[in-house]
C-alpha cells in the first residue's frame, strides 16, 4: 500500500465502503448506551457508514458533544441524543479534523451548538482542505448534499493545555499532549468520572492511520494521557475499555518502530518490508502477538510509514504534507 494522493485522500472518502474488519464480537454500532449517570457512549458503524464513535456529556443545562462524525452520523447522533436527554448540545469538541469526526460540524452550529477543538485541528483544515473534502463530496452522498465547498472549521480553538469547562455539576477537561495520529489530536478527561476519550490516537482495534501522523511521537503522546490515570477508556473507533488500551496502543508503535528499524539495520528496502501478493499489499514484518489487536488492513502503511520516518528523519505527516 503506497501514500499516493488519490489514496490518502480515497481513505476518507470512502470510509462508508472499505473492508474494516470488526475487532469484537458483540459490536453493537449506531447505539447509544449510558456507561455512567449522565455519560453516554454511542458506537458508530465504521464498517458500513464509516461513522466514528460519540461521546454526550450532561451538563447541568446543557450537553457536551465528543466529535461532530461525518454528517449522515451528526444526524443520527442528534436524533439519539433527544431519547436520552431534553437538554440542548452546547459544544461538539472536534478530537481533529479528519472527515469522520469534523465533516458534520456544520449540522450542529445549525442546531445551535459551538463547535470546539484544540487550534491545530484548524490549522490541520487549512493544510488539507479543501481537497479532501471535495474528494469525499464525490463519494459520499451526505457530504454532496450540504452544498459546501469545504468543511466548516470548529468556531472556537484553545492553545493551552487543559483547556477547562465546569459548570459546578461537572468538569470536564480538554488536552492536547503532542502529534500522533495528527498534529491537531485533542482529548477530553472527566477527573471525577476518570473517563478519558482518545479520538483516534487510541482506538480499539485495527483503526490507526498514520498518514497524517508522527509514528515517533506516538507512543509520548499516549504516556503522557496515561498520566491522567483513567479507568476508562472511550475511544473513537472500536469499544470502550479500560487502561490496558493506552498501554496496547503505546506499545503497538514501539514496536512497530523496534522492528522496522531492525529491518532497516540489516539493509534490507521497502521492497523488502511492503510486498504485493496479487491485488494487496502484504507486510513481512512480524509483531509480537501482545500487539496483534492493532494489527489489520492498514498494517502494510504504517510499516511503510515507519520505514520513511526512519529513513529520511522526520514525522510521516510531514514527510507527505498535504498530499
């Protein structure tokens, strides 16, 4: 699997379509489930929508909405959130800026909502946008119909880090620990609840794409949110869980680096590490099976991902850049 243009941007477009495949069994998408009083946990259906997962937070008089999905999911999302609660969505906190959790942000600044992320969430729009947004208006009938030209950018950035909102009932916190899965990957801790949601720089399964991202960097940025000390863990792709997600997250891009760096020690090229067999592309480099549930269809990027990080020095995501 090579990071062409037409392919990084096809990922996002074509989320609803591609083959993902389920890492659990009793995965129920496109349900809302309250996990604890007053937070809900809604799992979107990755495999045929390409929805990421939801998080609502109730607020004394308001909501707290985690990622605005693509827009067929904030639709869907709103009409799950009025069987749960009376009270309107105040803020949709954009985790960062890719389709499946920023593409929906103008269905809730419509319904009222302030959209919110940490500020390289926008500035991650402006280096991508608005290719990928176009490029997904071709292939998603619900990004076509809105009738924009590109995405609508979160109405209200932070750069400090935690960014605070507390209403007296509850606080909730908002952090930016460094580039991993983008340069703009934002988390939301509740201290009292120790709940921590990752976006996609810790999910639940074979889910991490590492175009956009710093593969080096990863695993500080995972430490650095296990510093929180949560007990659960609400991620925004795959299912809820508890600590033992941060640690197999950080640990899959140590070893994924500790391998192909090995690989690349010994001389052999990316020829060697990323081969095709038939229509795919087939990595040879192996993983220690304490790793495997983050070992999927997006394996064969992300060793060639590591292999240009080490080579030529530098971040993936820089090394594409808005490609």
């Amino acid at each position: 699997m090579r990071f062409s243009r037409s392919w990084l941007l096809a990922v996002f477009a074509a989320l609803g379509s591609v083959a993902f495949f389920a890492s659990r069994t009793d995965a129920q998408p496109e349900t809302i489930k309250e996990i604890l009083p007053g937070i809900w946990f809604r799992e979107g259906d990755l495999k045929n929508l390409g929805h990421c997962n939801n998080i609502l937070i109730d607020m004394k008089d308001y909501l707290i909405l985690i990622d605005a999905n693509f827009p067929s999911g904030a639709r869907a999302t709103l009409a799950d959130v009025k069987k749960v609660s009376s009270k309107p969505i105040k803020y949709v906190f954009d985790t960062h800026h890719h389709g499946d959790h920023s593409y929906g942000n103008s269905i809730f600044t419509a319904a009222g909502a302030t959209t919110l992320a940490y500020k390289g969430v926008a500035e991650e729009m402006k280096r991508y946008e608005p290719g990928r947004w176009q490029q997904a208006a071709k292939e998603r009938k619900d990004v076509a119909e809105l009738n924009q030209s590109t995405v609508e950018p979160p109405k209200q950035t932070f750069d400090k880090s935690p960014y605070v909102i507390s209403d007296g009932s509850r606080r909730v916190e908002f952090y930016f620990f460094g580039w991993a899965h983008t340069r703009g990957d934002g988390f939301v801790f509740l201290p009292k609840e120790q709940i921590l949601c990752t976006g996609d720089a810790v999910v639940n399964g074979p889910y991490n794409f590492v175009g956009d991202g710093n593969i080096g960097n990863w695993p500080r940025v995972v430490r650095a949110a296990e510093r929180l000390k949560a007990t659960r863990i609400l991620p925004a792709h795959g299912g809820p869980g508890g600590p033992e997600l941060l640690t197999g997250q950080e640990q899959f891009f140590i070893e994924l680096d500790k391998a192909v760096r090995a690989a690349v020690k010994k001389g052999q090229r990316l020829e060697d590490l990323v081969k095709k067999e038939g229509d795919k592309q087939v990595a040879t480099v192996r993983l220690p099976d304490n790793v495997k549930n983050w070992v999927g269809d997006f394996y064969p990027a992300q060793v060639e991902g590591a292999y240009k990080e080490i080579s030529q020095n530098k971040p993936i995501g820089e090394i594409l850049g808005g490609k």
